[in-house]
C-alpha cells in the first residue's frame, strides 16, 4: 500500500502584454502533489500543457518556484485570468534580447560556470554564488583566491560588517567568514526563499507567496507578515527597518515588532532592491527605478529603462544611479532621472550588481562576474567604440571547499599560545547556546555561533569575539577550533 501524497495545490498566474514589442503572452504553474503543470500561450487561447511529476511534494514546489522565478525575471508579472482580452497577432521582425547598445568597458570577466544571482564586493574581494552551489573569490583585479561549494544553488550573498553569508536554495544559510562554510541559519520549511538580507544579526528573508520573515542571531522566528501578490524578490534591513519588495510594490515593516510603517504602490513587480542610508531603490518587471525615502516611503525620483530591470545599485554619494535590464544592458542615471548613458554587457543580464571605486561589478544569466569601468572618461571612450582589452579569468585548480561539522581540535597549551576567546556550548531547554568563558566579557550575553558544530559541554577556542551592533550579544568571527 502506497502512503498518501499531502494535498498541496498553489497556482500561480503570470502575463506578460507590452503594445511596443508585441508580447501578449500568460504563463501558469500548477503545484499540485508531486505534479507541477505548465500552461501557456497567447492570452485569450488555450495555449499549450505540459506537466511534470516529481518524486516527493519538496521537490515538485521547488520545481514550481524556479519556473515562477524564470519568467518573473524575464518581465511577467502577476495578473487576473480574463481582464486582458486576445488581440490579433502583429507580424514583426524577430530581434535579439541581447542589447544593441555599445558594449561596456569590462576590464575582465570571470566565468562562474552557471548563471548566477549572488554578488558581494567589500574592501580586498569580490564574491560571486552561482546556480550550482559554487562561491568564487576573487581580488578587485580579477585574480581568483578561494572557491566554496554548497549543497545548492545560491542566492545572494550578503554582508553584515565583517561577516559574510550566501542564502542558499537548500533553506541554510551559510557563514563563509572561515576556512570552511558553517551553517548559521536554517530557515522554516514552509519558507521558499527567494531573497536575503541581514543586518547585525537578524536575517531577512522574502518568499515565493510574497511574505517576508525575520529571524534573530539566536536563528529563532521574530515575525512573519504575509505579502501581496505571488512572489517578492527584495529585502533591505537596517535598524529601523525591514524594506520588503512585492508583487505591488514597497512596504517597511518596523525592525522589532514587525508593524507596518508605510507602503508605496510601484508601476510593476519589483524584481530588485538596494539601500543607502536614507533611500532604498526598487527595480521594477515595467523598467522602472524608484528611489524611496526611507522615512515616508515617498517618491523622490524615478528612473526609466527600456525593459525588466533585473538589478540596480548606486554610487556612495547618491551622484550615479546604476540599473540592468533583462535584454543585456545596462544604465547610469543622475540623482535627478536624467539618463547618462546605455551600454551593453556582451555577458547576459545582469541578476545583481554592486559599485565601487568608480567600478561596477555585475554577475549575469550565463554566470559571469564581470567588472565594468564606471568612470567618466572610459565611458565616453565606450560610446565611442574605444574599448580596453578585456582580461578572461580562469579557476583552473582550485577544489570545492565543503561545509562540515567537523572542528580542529587544539590543547589548552596551545590555545594559550595562540591567543583568541575561549567559549562554552550549554544546554538551555531544547536549545543549545553559546557563552563566553573568557575574563573581560559579559557573563549574560549569549554568542551568535555556528549551528552545525555545537556540542552540549565542548568548550571552543575562537579568533575574535565582537559585540553586536544594537549590544545585548556577541558575534564570533574567524578560525574556530575545539579545546581538547
């Protein structure tokens, strides 16, 4: 006799209709069980059917959301079956998605080897996480210097000060601060992440139903706020707040309660987010950038591309505003709207992208890293057909560095030579916690610590130990190792 499969039905209904390139298409996902069925076609026919059977429900939602999240990149946007209505066909000649624009001036490419979402740049590396679970780093002129390998795809990567983490397609979230990757979040089963932020320990995450969770240092649930539409792909923290990009628009959720504080309505889907101090910025599936104050939510400017803007990033000093398209491109605009210039990438679309130092580095749907001169003067060299020799960078023998459990052990002679904070695994209830047994620090503060090494009773020898941000805890950063 055969276990019965858990009922489990969710169908989600896209479209894509643009007067200027002809598109008046639908797109529908149906997880049902293990089944997820696909229709599409023109809107107002019957279109085409395919369905897929997968071998438990896990697998066949995750199918379901890749194909959600595929063409929510390419422009569809959530709709209502019917209240847009067939049109004739209009015969046009059939264009590229690639840009027609003048090329970029990329200083050197890195071929990821997937396409890939994730993408930070911080003072000595650049990082870029792929589709099949590989995080490579590089220095800031394309040398290579280390590769990661997660069960999964990843996401994004993010920063939180010192610390660096990749959201990973498995539900983890992993710590790559040390030699090896170290698990340091898991999240909800129920939560199909689509996007991640943190901010001094406390993880955002946005969802294919369009909800945003946030969960603490301890990797404990703080709240969850359902969202609108099917799906939502930006999450900014701060202290203030929680920034959470939807199928309508912006909502800020207060950091601690979770309360709303605003909303703002955007012309389509937001696909993207960034943040700065005082603004946030929304790339939309209708080619627009907001800019939004941080306090009100209120419209301080809007910047036009010419299709989907799959990511948007901005110079330090507000001066640039930076924008990818999903055919290939992409764009610099003044604080005011003004667009400077629209080059191509000659690598894909850009997922996400990030500046520094007058460079902007982008990673693509054909999984390249690739680093753009954004200044003035190699720009006007670009438009005018002047590129600099682009550098291919090569990975050839480096080895995937695995997450594990297990920890390097040392005696305590040792560790007193080594130096570094010495701290203790307990047991409190269900849960096991970390403190700090070295003299000088708080006995009552606990220690954000990996969750994958912890061992009720085991004492551990830690590189450095920093108080957060907002106080009240610490953060473990660096090598750890097990006191023998």
């Amino acid at each position: 006799m055969t276990s019965a499969v858990p009922a489990t039905e969710l169908t989600t209904y896209l479209e894509l209709s643009e007067e200027g390139s002809g598109a008046h298409k639908y797109y529908e996902v149906r997880h049902s069980g293990l089944e997820v069925t696909i229709t599409y076609g023109r809107i107002g026919e019957a279109g085409q059917v395919r369905t897929a059977a997968y071998p438990n429900v896990q697998k066949a939602a995750a199918a379901a959301a890749r194909k959600v999240g595929e063409k929510v990149r390419k422009g569809y946007a959530p709709a209502v079956r019917g209240v847009r209505q067939r049109r004739a066909v209009t015969r046009r000649e059939i264009t590229s998605s690639r840009s027609s624009a003048r090329q970029a001036p990329v200083l050197w490419r890195f071929s990821s080897g997937s396409p890939a979402f994730g993408v930070f740049v911080g003072e000595e590396h650049a990082w870029v996480g792929n589709q099949r679970g590989d995080v490579f780093t590089l220095t800031h002129d394309g040398t290579v210097t280390g590769r990661f390998g997660l069960p999964d795809g990843v996401k994004c990567i993010v920063a939180d000060d010192f610390w660096i983490y990749a959201g990973c397609d498995d539900g983890r979230v992993y710590d790559l601060g040390g030699k090896v990757p170290r698990v340091a979040y898991e999240i909800a089963d129920d939560v199909d992440i689509y996007w991640l932020d943190i901010h001094d320990g406390v993880l955002g995450v946005s969802d294919r139903k369009g909800g945003i969770t946030t969960v603490d240092h301890e990797d404990e649930f703080q709240w969850r706020r359902g969202g609108e539409g099917s799906h939502a792909w930006m999450v900014r923290c701060d202290d203030d707040g929680v920034y959470h990009g939807h199928a309508r628009g912006v909502t800020m959720y207060g950091a601690g309660d979770g309360a709303q504080l605003w909303g703002t309505e955007t012309d389509g889907a937001v696909l993207f987010g960034w943040q700065e101090t005082t603004e946030v910025f929304a790339g939309t599936s209708r080619g627009w950038v907001y800019r939004l104050g941080k306090a009100d939510g209120a419209v301080r400017a809007r910047y036009r591309c010419d299709a989907a803007v799959f990511s948007c990033a901005t110079s330090p000093d507000g001066r640039y505003v930076f924008a990818a398209d999903n055919h290939s491109s992409v764009y610099c605009f003044g604080p005011d709207g003004t667009r400077l210039w629209k080059l191509g990438t000659g690598c894909g679309s850009a997922y996400s992208m990030q500046y520094r130092d007058e460079r902007l580095y982008i990673v693509t749907t054909d999984g390249t890293l690739a680093c753009i001169d954004a200044s003035e003067s190699a720009v006007r060299d670009a438009e005018d057909g002047r590129l600099p020799e682009t550098a291919d960078i090569k990975a050839a023998g480096w080895e995937r560095v695995l997450p594990s459990a297990s920890v390097e052990t040392v005696t305590a002679g040792q560790a007193g030579a080594s130096g570094g904070v010495v701290v203790e695994c307990v047991q409190e209830g269900a849960r096991t916690r970390i403190r700090v047994v070295t003299p000088g620090f708080d006995p009552g503060w606990r220690v954000q610590f990996p969750k994958d090494i912890r061992v009720p009773g085991a004492r551990y020898l830690v590189a450095e130990v920093h108080p957060s941000g907002s106080g009240g805890f610490y953060r473990a950063r660096g090598e750890i190792r097990r006191l023998l």
